[in-house]
C-alpha cells in the first residue's frame, strides 16, 4: 500500500490487516488459494484491486507454508545484489496470480521500490524500523526511490536523471554508500519525509516537523 499520500495508505493497510485478522502470519499460512476473494470484498486503493490484493494474499500463504517464513523465501533464492531482489520478488508470481504492480516482475526496469521498502524495514533496527531479518546487512540494501527521494537527489546532485527506475536506484544508492557505507539507507526517513513535507502528501500521520538535513 506505500504509495499515494501516507494517512491514506495507512488507513488502506489497516482495512487489509483487519480484514486478514491476527495472528497475520497464522492466518495466511492456513487460508487456502482463492479463500481471500470474498473478504477482501469491496476494497480498493489506487489501482490496487481487491482481487490482485488476494492474490497477494494468497502468494504470501503459499510461500509461508513452503519455506516458514518470507526470510526463508528470501534465502532460498541463493542470489546477491539486484539479482537477489528479482528472484525474491518472482517467489511471488506463481502460476494464474495476477499481482498488476504489487511485486514487480523479473526483469522489469523499475525500482522495485515497495520491495526495497519492505526491506528497509525488516533488515535495518532502530527507532523506525524493526529489523528482524539477519539474512541481509544493511549495506546491502538500496534505496527506496519514489518522487521524493528523486526530487531530492537531483536538487543535490546525486543524480541527473529524471525517471525512478532502476538505474536512478543504483545512483542514489551507491551516491549514499560514499557518505555511509555501512547503512546507505540511514537518512531514507528524513529524506522521503522531507520531501513529503514540501508537497503536503503526508496527510494526519504525527510526521511532520522533521528538522531539516
């Protein structure tokens, strides 16, 4: 759901939660292929239909009860780098799913940014994000490129480029790694908030007031 303005995703995120009910993983581990169809009745956000977010849903289930967990899915592919994001994110296109752009396709030229979202949040640990994998470092990852961080990387050089697709990620990120090694991803927040902030696309989120970098 991270796209559009931040309040309304949230409150779409929250509506598919409540909808799958707790334990989350629990449930989708035990919901059969097609069973998602009807309580996802009625939902849409953007251009995110309730049947691509079933399929989704169902993706997520197939690939829990296989490896245990989407870490597990993730080290199973046994891929590095940018190759790694591919084959993690094909895990998800079985056979019939139709997930439109929830999960971009191998070989798509896209940033693959709600992934490498996703990733921000499970493999960095601090105050904004869990951190609970261990199969990556957080020099590993790249950079969640949307409008903002492209406006902001422009503005300060990092990039020419104007479309984010993939090759604008690879600037930003390795632009990000000669200021931080170790965690190119550390000033992610404080960028996408920036710039958020500046187009007023953060909506009622207790975000805004962020200091300047």
């Amino acid at each position: 759901m991270a796209i559009g303005r931040a309040s309304l995703a949230l409150e779409a995120g929250n509506d598919v939660l409540a909808r799958i009910g707790r334990p989350v993983a629990q449930r989708l581990r035990e919901a059969s292929v097609g069973s998602w169809t009807d309580r996802l009745e009625g939902f849409v956000y953007r251009f995110f239909s309730s049947r691509r977010v079933a399929a989704l849903l169902d993706s997520l289930g197939i690939l829990l009860r296989t490896h245990g967990s989407l870490e597990a899915a993730w080290l199973s592919t046994e891929a590095q780098g940018w190759a790694a994001l591919e084959a993690f994110s094909a895990l998800f296109h079985r056979p019939g799913a139709d997930l439109g752009i929830l999960v971009p396709q191998a070989g798509s030229q896209g940033a693959f940014k709600r992934v490498n979202l996703f990733l921000r949040w499970t493999v960095r640990r601090d105050a904004l994000d869990p951190g609970c994998w261990t199969a990556l470092a957080p020099s590993e990852l790249f950079m969640p490129v949307d409008t903002h961080v492209l406006q902001w990387a422009r503005a300060q050089g990092l990039t020419s480029r104007t479309v984010a697709d993939r090759r604008t990620c690879l600037e930003i990120t390795e632009a990000l790694r000669l200021v931080c090694p170790e965690d190119p991803l550390r000033y992610d927040f404080s960028i996408t908030r920036s710039g958020m902030e500046f187009k007023n696309t953060l909506g009622n989120t207790g975000l805004l007031g962020l200091p300047p970098l």
